[in-house]
C-alpha cells in the first residue's frame, strides 16, 4: 500500500486559500476552478496527445519564459501540431490569465496544449474536429522550505527512460504513464520519488525532476540524452559553468551514485532539492551539502537576475 500520510516531496507546495478562488482559462474564456471543464472528447483525455510547459511568476515576471517557449514550440513541431498562435499571443494569454486573478508573486503558471476535440475516441488525428485547446492554470504555489532542508529519499525503479525512436524522453508532452509508474515503485518502497535508469543502465533522470550528483567537488549529470530537457537543468549547468565549479554531462551507474558526496534535483517548482537517501543508502552525511546549497544561491540570483533585467 502507498502511505496516504503528508505528501513529501519536490512538489511539495505550501498551502495557500487563495487558490480556492483563482479562475482558469479555456480557449479564451476564464472560469472559476470549480467550473473549469473540458470535453470529455479532448485528445488529451483520450490519447495523451498533448504538450504542455510550466513557468514560475516571480515579481512580476515571467521567468525563463523564452527557454520555455522554445521548447513548448519545438514540443509541438516533434508532434505535428498547428497551436494556431504565437508566441507573443500566447504570452498575452498567459497574462490574461495572470491579470484575472490579480497575481503578481509566487505564482506557478502551467500551460496546455491538446490536438482538440475528436469526432469520436480514437488516436487518429484526422478525427480532430476542432483546433488546439489551450489550458491555463495559474496558482499561488511556493516550494515548501522545510521539505527542501529535510531532502528527499529516491528509489530506482525498474521501468527505464526510454528510447528516442519511440518517444524522446526529452519531450514535455501529456503521456506521461511511465512515470507515474515509477513513481508508484517508489512510494510502494518508501521513498519519495523515483529514479530512473536509461536504456543502457546509466543514470538518467526522477520521474518529474533531473538528477545531479556531487563527487570530489565536480558535479555530474547524466548526457541529456535519455531525460526531461530541463530549464532548471540548463541554468544549473550554466550557473556551474560561470562560477568556475566544475560540471559535467556524463554516463555514470549506480555504483557512482551510492558513492556521492552529495546529490540533489532540480525542476522549475522546487529549484534545487536534495537527496539524502537512495535504495536504502544515506548519500554523503544525509544532510543538504554545501555543494548543493551554493548551487541554489547562485540559481536564485540568477532568476534575480533575469527580473531585474525585466524590468530594465
């Protein structure tokens, strides 16, 4: 059985009222929560046929907006699908949204794009009768701080990233089942998220965030082939390359993995998590390594950073 106690993990987001109220868009329309409805012929409900991006309102700004952008549009050309705008239209939605409900801060904002309603279930995008539908929900969601200190315990499951010739792993899409799958491994074992191998048997990836180790002060994560092209990924790499720590994108087991000195994930909702334990074993000394706290401090100035420059 999977524990029903207190949710633990790298999306574990503060509890906030206002969320009872937020509106969420449809196809140009903004309805209330309870109200918000989609058919039940929507490609995404009925085949996953879907991609979708997720950006964090940080004083004011869209952070990272146009790193998400880009891969929202190359998501949708790998998939064949027309989104009918752009992007500058698509930012005007985002803020439509964002306006309605008055936010300005600390909000977690997740687009959705699916093929559109079908004439009848089936995987046949001939079937589609109607353009892509355009979800948005924005919420008022901030990272809890005491699960970040406390860190989180990983389980390797046996369902691997797969392969890109039959569904790049880097793709953001709605068909996601092979992860939820992990996840469930993991939280049957106790942990509390799941840790993924590639079809080699290297290192790949969690089941929603990416993964990094620590090793003699050079910081390690996996080549990139096999998992979530992260934004988070990329500014960690990049904030790495500008500070002089050493970081690289490499093949590495297990076997290095129980070894660490520290590990830790990343992904737009949590920053920078740390992992204390993995299959049992306590990584380094079990606590958030100073590694991995610089690595957060340099990535909160960098989003620092990017709203000052907003704003200029």
């Amino acid at each position: 059985m999977i524990s029903q106690g207190l949710l633990h993990g790298t999306h574990n987001a503060l509890d906030d009222s206002r969320n009872e109220s937020i509106v969420v868009y449809i196809n140009g329309e903004l309805k209330h929560r309870t109200e918000a409805k989609i058919s039940v012929f929507d490609s995404g409900y009925l085949v996953g046929d879907g991609i979708w991006e997720a950006v964090r309102l940080v004083d004011g700004v869209l952070v990272f907006l146009d790193l998400h952008l880009d891969r929202l549009w190359n998501a949708a050309a790998t998939v064949g699908m027309d989104l009918k705008m752009s992007r500058i239209q698509l930012t005007t939605e985002i803020w439509k949204t964002l306006n309605a409900n008055n936010m300005k801060d600390g909000v977690h904002v997740r687009f959705m794009f699916t093929r559109g309603i079908k004439k009848t279930p089936s995987q046949d995008p001939r079937l589609t009768v109607s353009g892509p539908n355009l979800v948005i929900i924005a919420e008022y969601k901030m990272a809890s701080e005491e699960s970040r200190e406390k860190g989180i315990a990983l389980f390797t499951s046996s369902i691997r990233r797969g392969s890109p010739d039959y569904l790049d792993p880097r793709l953001n899409c709605h068909s996601k089942l092979h992860e939820v799958q992990a996840l469930i491994q993991a939280l049957h074992a106790g942990a509390d998220e799941a840790l993924m191998l590639d079809i080699n048997g290297f290192v790949s990836t969690c089941n929603a965030t990416n993964f990094f180790m620590v090793k003699d002060g050079q910081v390690l994560t996996s080549t990139g082939q096999y998992c979530m092209n992260g934004i988070t990924r990329h500014n960690i790499i990049r904030v790495c390359r500008e500070n002089g720590i050493p970081c690289f994108e490499k093949n590495f087991s297990l076997f290095d993995v129980y070894g660490a000195d520290e590990a830790f994930v990343t992904g737009t909702f949590g920053g920078v998590t740390p992992v204390t334990k993995i299959d049992g074993r306590v990584i380094g000394d079990g606590s958030y390594g100073p590694v991995s706290r610089r690595l957060y401090d340099f990535y909160k100035n960098l989003i620092k950073s990017e709203v000052e420059s907003a704003k200029t």
